[in-house]
C-alpha cells in the first residue's frame, strides 16, 4: 500500500469503533476526503475481510461526482487499484483481495428507502454506513439506516454509521439527535479548514474574505459553527432526484461571470413550484468557452433564456450559438420581488446541482450593523446561482407564457 498521508486531525477519529462517528466541520477541512480514505483503508485490510460499505447521500445521482469519485480517488492515492474493481455503470465497488463492497444508495423518496430497507452485499456482512451531507437527509431516514445494522458480527468487527457534514442550522435535528446527545456509542469531532494541512493558500485566502463579508457565512462554512436559526432566505427547498419526473414548462436562468462564476440553470415548473435540474457553472471562462460547456450539458436551445441584463453583448453572443436569450428587465426593489416569490413556492433542487446547493443553503439576509437585526436585503456574496434563478422565474412571475417541451426533448436529459 502506497504512503498516503492522511491529516493528523482525523487519527481518533479513523481508530474510534463506537456505533455513531459524527464528523462534523466548515467546508475545507478534510473531512469526506479522509473519510474515504479511511474506509479503503479498512476495506483493503485482511483482517476486515467480509466488511462491507453502504454509502448514503440524499439524492443518489449526487454519488457519481462526489462520494464514488472521493473512494476512486482515495484508491488511487492509496496505489489499490489493482485489487479493487470500479463500476462505474452499477454504482458499486469491490475489492477483489478481501471481496468487501462498497454500495452507493439515495434515500430522497419512497423507492429510494425501500432499497435502502433491503440493500444486501454478494458476500459478507454490511457493517459500515457513510452518510455524506447528512444535513440533507430527514431523522427518520437516518433511523430506517441505523437499523439496517444489526445481527451477529464476527470476531474483530463492529458496526458504525459515519456523518459528514456542515452545520448549517442549529435547529437542525443532527446538532439534538447527535452532536448533543452524550453517550458512550457516539464520537463526536469537529474540523476546519484551518486543520487541514493540504489546503491552499488561495483557498484560505477566500475564507479570510469571507470573514468580513459574509460573517455568519464564515461561522458555518469555514469555523463549522452551528448556524443561527434565524436569517435564512429560503427555508422552502428539498434536495432530491427528478430525472424521472414530468413538468409542465420549461425555462433557463443565466447569471454572467469571470472571476464570479458563471451560471445556467434549466428550471422546470409544475403546478406552481420551482425544479431545478441541471446547472453549468464555470469561473474564468470566456463567454464563448461558456456556450460551449452549454453546449456539453445539453441545455435546449429552444428554451426560453433569461439573462442578466448588464451584458447585452454576451446576451447577442448567445442568440447567435442559437438560444433563445433575452435580458431581465430590472425594475425597482427586483431582487426582493423575486426572492418573495420564490419563498411562496416549493423548491425542489437536483442532487447533481451542488453548487445550487450550497448557495441557497447559505443564502442569508443582511444584518443591521448598530441592532443586529435581520434587514429585508439579502447578503450578497457566493449567490451566482441564486441570480441565475430569480432570472429563470421572470416569465413565471410577470405571467408570461413559456413554450412546454414535449416527450422528445424530455429524453435529452
């Protein structure tokens, strides 16, 4: 096995064996990437041979590029892989020295629990559970997991159910259910990007900037502070798969970047709420480079597109690539309009969106400098998709018609 180097943070954390290992941290600390690096650890070793690995994130289409690509990478970090074998088409890996699996679920709906409920592995015994955003799952899907351990286990081995996440709310039912609940069987261990000795200069550099514009922001997502309960925009979204489901319209929302990112969402719209389906976000790209990742992601030309009016000549730019862009017209008090709208409305966001995520879970009102009190005017740093959606809702919200896609086009993504 290769010399890796793990992050000498995480070493109780790695050779705890309690039931509950609750990794709780700010974005940037390590804590998915030496988890996955643990648990290949462990899976190649002989004197786990027969244990088995059931990975878990709300929406099961986020696994492919992030927690199946985090175990892909740690193997090769590691200079395994010519005893694991890599499925991509299934979601499943094995390794062919110990005959360990490791199984990739969702937990999202009805269907995706009942897998859950009756996921099995070829050979062995599932002994190890690894829920990867677990601020996105419900308490009662962690129990139907937490279940899903039990029996007689061989000499040496034990079973463990492991949570990564950010704090991203106090009220949130991990912070009661976990991270205060002290017991013997749970292990609790908080990190920052400040412990994660790979970081890079660039990266704490952002934090730092973080801290001045966006304070509350930098408690969770750099300091992994439990966040306020109060000052969240939008507390009416759900992350979840909708590959499979059928909308009434159609529409594009396009936020313009360089330095900031830019952005294209595909929004679907169905008996008034609000899907978000796919996204393109891209930093530092010329608008051209941008059509042409457009172009990748597959996003209908015939979409209605609605745009950031500030760049009419990016607009152009896309009109001539053959979309149907037009700009937002800006009106007093917009943004909040918008963002008025949206909350009277479900939100229901594509596991794959991850930048969309992080976004509107983060997005916060501002605070009055002298009260410390919330103000009616959102705090506007990290919110290119957030601009990318109240754009993609104009014709919505003005009563403007949109074109229906029909069967065919449904199949292109």
């Amino acid at each position: 096995m290769a010399n890796a180097q793990f992050n000498a943070v995480f070493k109780e954390a790695n050779e705890t064996r309690k039931r509950y290992r609750v990794l709780m941290g700010g974005a940037g600390s390590g804590k998915s990437v030496n988890t996955a690096m643990d648990y290949i650890t462990k899976l190649s070793d002989p004197k786990y041979k027969g244990c088995s690995l059931l990975v878990v994130r709300a929406a099961e289409a986020s696994h492919l590029n992030s927690t199946f690509a985090e175990l892909s990478r740690a193997i090769i970090r590691l200079g395994l892989e010519s005893v694991w074998t890599i499925k991509t088409s299934s979601m499943q890996m094995e390794n062919r020295f110990t005959g360990n699996y490791i199984l990739f679920r969702g937990c999202n709906d009805l269907r995706a629990l009942e897998r859950l409920k009756s996921v099995t592995v070829p050979s062995g015994k599932l002994c190890w559970i690894w829920v990867e955003e677990a601020n996105e799952i419900k308490a009662n899907d962690f129990e139907i997991l937490d279940d899903r351990l039990r029996g007689k286990l061989p000499d040496g081995f034990f079973f463990q159910i492991t949570t990564t996440f950010n704090p991203v709310s106090a009220s949130h039912w991990l912070k009661s259910r976990l991270w205060d609940y002290d017991d013997k069987n749970t292990f609790r261990h908080k990190s920052t990007y400040l412990d994660n000795r790979f970081i890079d200069d660039e990266y704490r550099e952002r934090m730092e900037r973080r801290k001045t514009v966006d304070p509350a922001g930098y408690q969770i997502y750099a300091l992994g502070n439990w966040g306020e309960i109060g000052g969240v925009i939008f507390t009416n979204i759900e992350i979840c798969d909708l590959y499979e489901k059928r909308f009434d319209s159609f529409s594009l929302g396009v936020d313009f970047g360089f330095n900031h990112a830019s952005v294209c969402l595909l929004v679907a719209h169905y008996d008034g709420d609000i899907y978000i389906l796919r996204e393109v976000y891209a930093k530092g790209k010329t608008n051209a480079e941008f059509i042409d990742l457009l172009d990748r992601a597959k996003i209908p030309r015939h979409v209605l597109m609605f745009c950031d009016s500030a760049e009419p000549d990016r607009i152009k730019e896309l009109r001539q690539a053959g979309y149907k862009a037009y700009p937002v017209k800006k009106e007093p008090n917009s943004v909040m309009r918008q963002i008025e709208w949206l909350q009277q409305r479900k939100i229901y966001i594509d596991g794959d969106c991850t930048n969309m995520k992080r976004e509107i879970q983060s997005y916060r009102y501002k605070k009055d400098n002298r009260t410390g009190e919330n103000i009616d005017e959102p705090l506007e740093y990290d919110d290119d998709c957030i601009a990318a959606l109240r754009y993609s809702i104009e014709s919505q919200r003005k009563l403007v018609a949109l074109k229906s896609m029909n069967k065919s086009v449904l199949g292109i993504w």
